[in-house]
C-alpha cells in the first residue's frame, strides 16, 4: 500500500486553493494546516482528502470543499471569545476548524448518525471539549445557548430562517447559502442594533437544509 503524506497535501491544499484566491485570514489558514480533512472522510476517499472539491460522506450528504470552508470562516471575522453557532455538523469537519479558533462551538445536526460520527471523530482529536453536539431542526437554532456572535450554516435554506437572525448578538455574523435548489447565493447577514444588514457574497452549492419529516426517509 502507498503511504501518503497527508501533511504535504495540506499545505499544498493551503498554499494553492486558499491563499492563492481570497483567502487572508491568517487564523484560518493556520486552522485549515492544522485539521486533517482525511479523517472525516470515509478511507477509500482519503486519497482525495485534499483536492479542490467537495466529497461524498454517506446519507447522500457531503464534506464542504476547502475553499467554501475556508471563505465562510473568513466572513464570520472570527475572534477567539466569540460564540459560534453551527447548522449541519455533517462530517464534523468544519466543527474542527471552528473549534481551532474559538473557545466553544455549538453545533446543531439533523441526521443522528452523522452527527454521532463526527462527535467520535472529535472527540479522538481532542476537540470535543470545546463543543456542545445536539441533534435537532437548526432552523429553529439553538436558543438555550443565545445569543451568538457567529451563526454558519451549511445547507442551503429556502430563506434565511428568522430564529437565527433572532439569536444574533449586537455586531453577530450569519453566513448562509440561501435558494435551494437552484441558483444559491451566499449571503451574510449582520445585526448592528436594530438594524439586519445583509449582503451577497457569491455563488455556491450545497445540499439543502431539511425538516425532520425528510429525514426519517433516510434512516
Ligand atoms: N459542514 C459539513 C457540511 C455537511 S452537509 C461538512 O463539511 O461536513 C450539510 C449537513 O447539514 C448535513 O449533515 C445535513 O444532515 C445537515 N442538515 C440539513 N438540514 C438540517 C437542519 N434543518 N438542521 C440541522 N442540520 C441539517
């Protein structure tokens, strides 16, 4: 069996998918170095781990690409003290990446197994202590932990659900893909008092945020 060397393939993964587009943060770049993406990914795909793509994760659900990682963690202009709220755990992926650079995330997954996987995964690499997993509808987010200085979502919403603009911090950051199934739009959404300012950020893909209904069809 050839061995790969997993820490070379993220670096390059860093260097030419995330710095040579937009992406500067240099907190997220070093959390992006750091969190081996192969991990959450099932093994007959870790040859891929680090490629410019998103990848298959069971339940017909799927790991973000890096680059969508890396440019959602970015708008959420993350400070270490800030609170995160997270919809759609999924591989648990992006749960590390978050976790690297705050001191608690809170994340909200609809699909048990998936988010019983990713809690396992985290837990081995020493995250878990820094977040609070649940199982439940994230369109309703999560309010017994509000209000949050950062909401990520990453399923794609009909619209942005108002339980989240509600649970929004004064200066609170929400990063959302909005407009499933077709054209879907990026968007972040900023509370500054009483004012909800949004904008477009750009074109994405995601699978959509579902009801509990829809997901019992998947087992
Ligand atoms: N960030 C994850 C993305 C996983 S795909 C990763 O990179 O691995 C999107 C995830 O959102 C799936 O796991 C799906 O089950 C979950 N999801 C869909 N609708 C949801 C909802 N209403 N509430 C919470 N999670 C939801």
């Amino acid at each position: 069996m050839k061995l790969i060397d997993f820490d070379t393939r993220r670096k390059e993964m860093v260097w030419i998918q995330l710095r040579r587009r937009d992406i500067t943060d240099e907190r997220v770049l070093a959390a992006m170095e750091k969190v081996p993406r192969h991990l959450f990914m099932p093994v007959e795909l870790w040859d891929r781990a680090y490629d410019d793509a998103p990848a298959p994760i069971g339940e017909a659900q799927t790991i973000s690409q890096p680059y969508m990682v890396a440019c959602m963690t970015q708008t959420l202009q993350l400070k270490r003290t800030d609170r995160v709220l997270e919809i759609g755990t999924g591989s648990g992926y992006q749960t590390a990446v978050l976790a690297e650079m705050v001191d608690h995330v809170y994340t909200v997954e609809i699909r048990p197994t998936l988010l019983e996987r990713a809690k396992g995964i985290l837990e081995e690499l020493g995250y878990s202590h820094k977040i609070t997993f649940r199982v439940g509808n994230g369109h309703t987010g999560y309010e017994k932990e509000a209000p949050y200085d950062a909401i990520i979502v990453t399923a794609a919403a009909d619209c942005v659900p108002p339980a989240l603009v509600t649970q929004l911090a004064d200066g609170g950051r929400l990063v959302i893909p909005v407009g499933y199934p077709e054209h879907q739009i990026l968007y972040r959404v900023t509370r500054k008092g009483e004012e909800i300012e949004q904008e477009q950020l750009l074109g994405c893909v995601f699978v959509p945020m579902v009801n509990e209904k829809d997901v019992s069809h998947f087992g």
